[in-house]
C-alpha cells in the first residue's frame, strides 16, 4: 500500500511540476504532458481502489 501511495503521490507531483512549466514558458507541450500524467494517475488509482475493493469481496465470500 506505501508503494502505491508513493506512485501515485509521485505522479501528482510531476503533473503539477508540468502545468506549472507550462504556466512558466507558455509551452502547449507541458500542459498536454501535464493532463497526460494526471490522467494516467487517475487510472492508477482507480485500478488501486478496485484491488482493494476485490480483495475485501474475496474475504466475504
């Protein structure tokens, strides 16, 4: 679980670094990286909370 926090803690921070260069330079390239990192976050995380959630539907049945 503190790996998964660190990836994902990991991965909002440099979404946050890249629209922050992009606010800096005024370079499309970074905002696009930016929404790309966060949404590849929002899958990782996603996919977190459904293992934890099979894991408790697996211990019930």
């Amino acid at each position: 679980m503190l790996i998964a926090r660190l990836v994902i803690g990991l991965l909002l921070f440099s979404a946050v670094v890249c629209f922050a260069l992009s606010i800096a330079t005024g370079q499309l390239r970074w905002r696009r990286m930016g929404i790309v990192i966060m949404k590849w976050t929002l899958i990782a995380g996603l996919a977190f909370f459904a293992v934890l959630i099979l894991e408790r539907l697996a211990l019930l049945l």
